[in-house]
C-alpha cells in the first residue's frame, strides 16, 4: 500500500517575500532595455537598490523554509536534484529551443553542440550567457544547499552554528576578492549563498526570540533598518552576486542585507494575504529562468513597434520598463500553468491529487 504524505504547509508571508524579489528582480534586469544607449543606467540607483537585496532575499527564504536536520545527505541530496537541478535541465532546455526557433527565424546563427554541453555543465553565468544568463542561480542554489547542510551536520551544538556561519561569512568575503570566474557552478557565490542560507535558517530558529525580545515587528524599527540598508548601499555600491561581486566593502554589504531583510519580512508579513504576490513567489523559479526568454521574443517579433503604431504611444525609457515588466509576468502565467498542471515533475513538484493543487490557483484578480 502507497503511503501519501501530506505537503507540507506553506508560510504566506517567505512566498510574499519571494514575490517581491522576483519582481524587482525583473524590473530591475528590465531597466537598461528600455534606457539603451545610457551606459548610466546600468549604474542607476533604483537598479542598485534592487541588486542590494533582490537575490539575498532568495537565498535567505531557501534557508528560512529548508529542514536541514530532518534529512540525512543521502534524501537531502536527491531531494535537491529533483527541485533544483532537475528545473535548471528543464529551463536550460527551453532555453535551446528557443534559440533553435532564433535560429529558424535567421536572428541568430548555429551553436557549437560541445559548447551547449559546456555551458550546461559549466553552469556559471558567463557560459550560460549565450542562452540563458539567469540560470546560473539555479546550479549555485544547488551548491549553496549542500554546503549549507554539510556546515550544519557538523554543527552538534547551536552555538557551534553561529561559529560555523561567522566563518563561512569570512570565506565568503575573502573569495569575493579573488578571481572565482573559472570555477564551475558559481562555486565562490555559493560560498556566499551558503551563509546567506544559513542566516535564513538561524533567523526561523530565533524568530520569536527577534519578535520578542528585539521587537523586529514594531514599525519604528523596521522602517529603521529600511534606511539603513538604503543608507549603506549608498556607501559601498551596487553588487552582484553573479560576479560574486558584493560592493566596495563585504561588511557593508552583509550589513545592508541584513537591514534590508528586516524591513521586507516586515512588509511581507503586513501584506501576507496578497495572493498575487504570493502567486509569483510560489512561481519565482520558472519566472526567474523564463523572463528574459520572454522579453528577448516579444522583442524579436516587433511587439514593441507594432504596440507603438497601434496606440500612437511610443515605448522608451520607464514606459518600456513598466509595459515589459507587466508583459512578461502575463506571460509567465501561461507557463506557470503548463507546467503546474501538466509537467508539474519538470520543475521539482509532483503531481496533485484533489484540492492540493490549489497552491497553484491563478488569483482571481488576475483572471
């Protein structure tokens, strides 16, 4: 006889959370399309801002929602293949069928077939940068992950985890100042990622205790540590965690993302029953890895122009932005939905049964 486990429940709030960073993660990698020609623009506060704290919040949420201690290595690491590694194959194949279809339309020419394994198997975002940039958090997640497991598995006794996580910290931001690019898999970013993940995970075991006893929840501090992150991000300088770049100074950067992660757990738990936003942050994956697929098409098929001439509206500049941004997000419904209910194992889930795929639901408001 099958035992069926029950799902586990979802934290409205972590899904509200990863909602916000997918859309500025996405208006933000959308900004210098509709500003072409100003190198400026890629430098611009409102980019900087985002890239201070849009992919922290991700990796901060992985931590927040993972049971490191539930698993051993053997079910952890195959659970991590299936839910990570599994959708960075499925996304690096929509990847090369769309440029299979650029190919047929005669906007691009032919790719190597040893590059296309390298690229996969490399998996950093300067090989996947001829198909698909963004897919390079995926494989560093995965690495992330382990790391993070392996430093807690060790961890026997909980003042052991805040040594462990100082350290990784410290690594972190001694690789930064190297050349990591040759290494596979974003390996120094992981490093990163991991201590990233880990405060996440520390933060879900004293959440009370910042609740209570630090008031994190109260509006004065939260609004407080809002600016400070601003306020730092202003003195050291946009990162990139891609590059596994964090800024002029580590500390400061690690500093801004703490605050910046107070003032957004706080504003996702005060917007908690937004079901659009928790739509996309249960989505973000497919979104972060089809979005700039989805702009690069309705690009090469002259929506922009065709859109222009049938409004008399000309797109550019923050237009363009905003226009693309609502664009591709109504496009990654379509995909969001093929996915979850037809290829649901394609992108690490498992095919529902009865009322559980409601996870899954359009919001109403969007329909």
């Amino acid at each position: 006889m099958q035992i069926v486990k029950a799902l586990p429940t979802r934290i409205k709030w972590v899904d509200v959370l990863k909602g916000l960073a997918i859309i500025f993660l996405v208006f933000s990698h959308l900004v210098p399309h509709g500003f072409k020609g100003n190198e400026m623009m890629d430098k611009s506060f409102i980019i900087g801002y985002f890239y201070s704290f849009h992919m922290p919040l991700f990796f901060f949420a992985s931590g927040f929602t993972s049971n490191f201690q539930k698993y051993k290595f053997s079910s952890f690491l195959w659970s991590k293949i299936k839910t990570i590694l599994l959708p960075y194959t499925t996304l690096y194949i929509c990847s090369l069928l769309y440029f299979g279809w650029m190919h047929w339309m005669g906007i691009v020419g032919t790719l190597d077939p040893m590059i296309v394994i390298e690229t996969f198997l490399y998996a950093d975002g300067d090989h996947l940068g001829i198909l698909n940039m963004s897919l390079w958090f995926l494989p560093c997640l995965f690495l992330a992950q382990i790391i993070s497991y392996l430093v807690l598995k060790i961890s026997s006794k909980r003042s052991y985890m805040y040594i462990f996580w100082i350290l990784l910290t410290i690594l972190g931001a001694f690789l930064s100042k190297l050349d990591t690019h040759a290494l596979p898999w974003s390996f120094g970013t992981s490093i990163n990622a991991a201590s990233l993940i880990i405060c996440g995970y520390i933060f879900k075991l004293n959440e009370q205790y910042f609740i209570e006893k630090i008031r994190i929840n109260k509006p004065y501090f939260a609004y407080a540590a809002g600016f400070l992150g601003l306020l730092l991000f202003l003195i050291n300088d946009k990162p990139g965690m891609s590059g596994n770049y964090y800024g002029h100074n580590y500390v400061l950067f690690y500093l801004s993302v703490l605050a910046s992660l107070i003032f957004y757990i706080y504003l996702s738990k005060k917007i908690e029953s937004s079901s659009l936003l928790s739509y996309f942050g249960k989505n973000s994956l497919i979104i972060f890895g089809l979005h700039g697929l989805i702009l690069s098409f309705w690009e090469n098929v002259n929506f922009y122009e065709k859109f222009s001439v049938t409004t008399n509206m000309y797109l550019d500049g923050i237009s363009f932005v905003v226009i693309s941004t609502l664009l591709v997000f109504l496009s990654c419904i379509l995909f969001i939905e093929l996915f979850n209910r037809f290829l649901p194992f394609l992108i690490g889930k498992k095919f529902s049964s009865g009322s559980s795929n409601k996870t899954a639901t359009i919001p109403s408001k969007i329909v």
